[in-house]
C-alpha cells in the first residue's frame, strides 16, 4: 500500500525514539490481541525510515488479523503484499511465510502450501509453523498433512499440561460416538491431538465449528464418515437460527446449516467450553456437556458430572495454559484456566447434588473439589468456600 507523500514525509521526520516506543506499543498490543488499536500505529512504523524487516512482517500480521476478522479482502491483500516484500529479502522469514500461507489457502492452495512448506523448512522446531500448518490442511482436508502437524506438536510440547489435561477430560466427558464442537482450530488441534497420539475416545469426531464453511473441512468429516452438506451454491442469509453475528442481525451459515442436518438426523452433537456461546443459544439440541460448564439448572447432569472426574489428576491442572514458546495473541491474552474451569464445574457438582437432596454425594463431590484445588495449586480459590455456603443452605433448606 502506498501512502500520501506527505504522510510519508512526516513519518520518516519522526525521531528515532518515537520510532522505538511506537514499535513498543504495537508489541505491547499485539501481545494484549488488540490488533484494530495497533494497526495504525504499526503502519507509522512499518512506514518510518529505517524500519527493519520485522517492523513490516509485524504489520503483514495484524493486517492478516484484523482482515480475517472484519472480512476484509482489500485488508487481506496487504497482508499478502507486505509479506511478499519482507520475503523477498529474507526467504526465511517465518511470521511473512504464514501469512503468505494463510491468507492464500483459499485462493491459491498451491503457493499456499509452497509458504507452508517453506516455513517448516526454516524452522523445523516452531510449534507455531507446525499448528499453522494444521490449520492450513484441515482447511484443505489433508488428512495425512494434518496428522504429520500433530505429531510434531506433540514432540515438540507445544500443548502445556493443563491444556492436555483439560482435552482429555473432555473428550472423557464426551457421550459415546458424539460429535464434538470446537470452537477454532487451535481447540480442535489439541483435542485432536489427544485422541490421535494418545488415543482417547477415538469414536468421538471432533469438529472446528468455525472452519465448518471451508469445503476442505466438510470433505475431511466426510473422509471420517460424517455426513455433510454439498457447500455448491449455498449463500449465507439473514435468519435469526443463524449463530453468527453482522450488522445486519444474525447470518444463517453453512456451519449453521451442516450443524442443523446433524441435529436433524439424530447425532449426539456436543458443545466444548470453547465453543461460541451464540451456538449454544441458537442450537437448543446441542448438548452442553463437552466441558460441563454453566449448563441450565433444568439440563445439569449431576450424576454424569461426577462420573467425569472419576480417576482426575489435580496435579496435571497445576501450572500455565500456555507455554513460553506459543506465540499466538489470542492464546496468550486469554483469561481462559483450565483448571479453574474443573473445579469450578466441581463445586456446581457438589451444589446440584445438593440441591437434589443427596447429602452423600453432594460432600462427596465437595471433597473432592477441595482436594483438587490443593493438588491443583488454586487452594486460595474463593469459590471453595462460597460453594460450601451453598451446599449447607441447599440441604438445610431440603
């Protein structure tokens, strides 16, 4: 993108210790996954003279982003465009070639995979380039491509333990030969990941909610043996039953449409904590059971719940969720606990079971909520004790 000689002019005036600070601020809110507020500054920059070649792969990465989430084609193409430039100076630039990667799946799948591929070339040991490389072939339904990826993932420990742990809890959790939703493709790949090298739960198919609308996903479920809907012709519609948001009110997908024809034909379809609230909302037959977490009080399944934590390690919880070398934003700014999210579906056990009037099981299941806190690092969680007010008042009140 070319800027107004002016604005160009002003940019390369500004002092090199703006220059630094600014280049301080785009990194501090892209770590805080704040790319709209770092975009403009990080085209100042990108833009100053002297900016290096990391400056505008920065800026290739935030346009990708902030296009991918505004549906910004002309945002998109810059990305591209910055990346290429970087690239040409410096072929192994890994950020430049997951851009190239990413934003050209959909358009040229070849010089798509040639980015991809370049870049595990450059940097065989990145789990970012090896999770980038998931994503890019579950887009395109290349299985083997995408069993290669979680392989590497998992000898590279990009997973922490916690988030492991979580996965299997919930794949555990799953009913039999459901269909599990996740909401993006880094949920999805560490539950897969888990089921693949581990091997738990092998008859649950786990399913990127997100991606559903890329043909490559539908033709990787069918190759499992799901059945989907033919994406030709299809065209997303205004529909208050659709789960995506627009300015125009909620928009009917093709993730919409495939999730309906399962529930229709009678599959056990399964909603993870990751999942999109507004799928839950617009979905009444998806079961919120992936995780247990926060369902109805009408719909709570206190005996399926304790069921759940049966054999759990609380030490497995101990610890990050995200380890020193994800880089992703959006991991990394996100409040999400999985061990905290365990126990809290623990006390709301105990608290359910309470309030069905089973003394035994409700101080069962609140022992063993306290035993995880201990074991897990959360001894300090306030929601313990609070959770044990609700138990005594719920089986005096009986």
């Amino acid at each position: 993108m070319r800027l107004p000689i002016l604005a160009l002019a002003a940019l390369v005036a500004v002092p090199v210790s703006a220059q630094v600070s600014s280049a301080d601020s785009v990194a501090t809110l892209y770590s805080q996954n704040r790319m709209a507020e770092a975009l403009p500054i990080a085209r100042r920059v990108a833009s100053a003279r002297g900016a290096g070649l990391d400056a505008r792969a920065r800026l290739a990465e935030i346009q990708l982003l902030v296009g991918e989430g505004a549906r910004d084609s002309t945002l998109l193409a810059e990305a591209v465009q910055n990346a290429e430039a970087v690239l040409e100076r410096d072929s192994c630039n890994v950020p430049s070639l997951l851009v190239k990667s990413r934003s050209l799946v959909d358009i040229d799948p070849s010089a798509s995979d040639d980015a991809q591929d370049r870049a595990v070339a450059c940097a065989p040991d990145d789990g970012n380039v090896w999770l980038a490389f998931w994503t890019v072939s579950v887009r395109e339904g290349r299985l083997s491509r995408e069993q290669d990826a979680l392989r590497a993932l998992g000898r590279l420990g990009f997973w922490s333990q916690p988030m492991l742990a979580f996965a299997r809890w919930t794949l555990r959790a799953a009913p039999q030969n459901s269909l599990l939703l996740a909401d993006g493709p880094s949920d999805a790949a560490v539950l897969r990941m888990v089921q693949d090298l581990e091997g738990v739960r092998p008859d649950v198919v786990i399913v990127p909610f997100s991606m559903l609308e890329y043909p490559g996903v539908l033709s990787g479920l069918a190759q499992r043996e799901v059945p989907v809907l033919d994406p030709a012709g299809f065209q997303p519609r205004p529909d208050a039953r659709g789960s995506r948001d627009s300015a125009g009110g909620r928009m009917y997908t093709l993730a919409d449409a495939v999730l309906d024809r399962w529930l229709e034909d009678g599959h056990v379809v399964v909603g993870s904590i990751t999942l999109d609230p507004l799928v839950l909302g617009t979905k009444g037959g998806v079961v919120d059971r992936g995780a247990l977490l926060a369902p109805g009080p009408s719909s709570f399944d206190a005996d399926a719940a304790t069921a759940s934590f049966r054999g759990i390690d609380p030490s497995a919880f101990d610890g990050p969720a995200v380890t020193p070398g994800d880089r992703d934003p959006v991991r990394r700014a996100s409040p999400f606990d999985p061990g905290g999210v365990v126990l809290f579906q623990m006390l709301q056990t105990a608290v359910a079971h309470a309030q069905e009037g089973d003394e035994e099981a409700a101080e069962s299941a609140y022992a063993q909520a306290v035993s995880f806190a201990q074991g897990s690092g959360r001894e300090s969680e306030p929601l313990v004790p609070i959770a044990r007010e609700w138990v005594d008042d719920a089986l005096s009140n009986d």
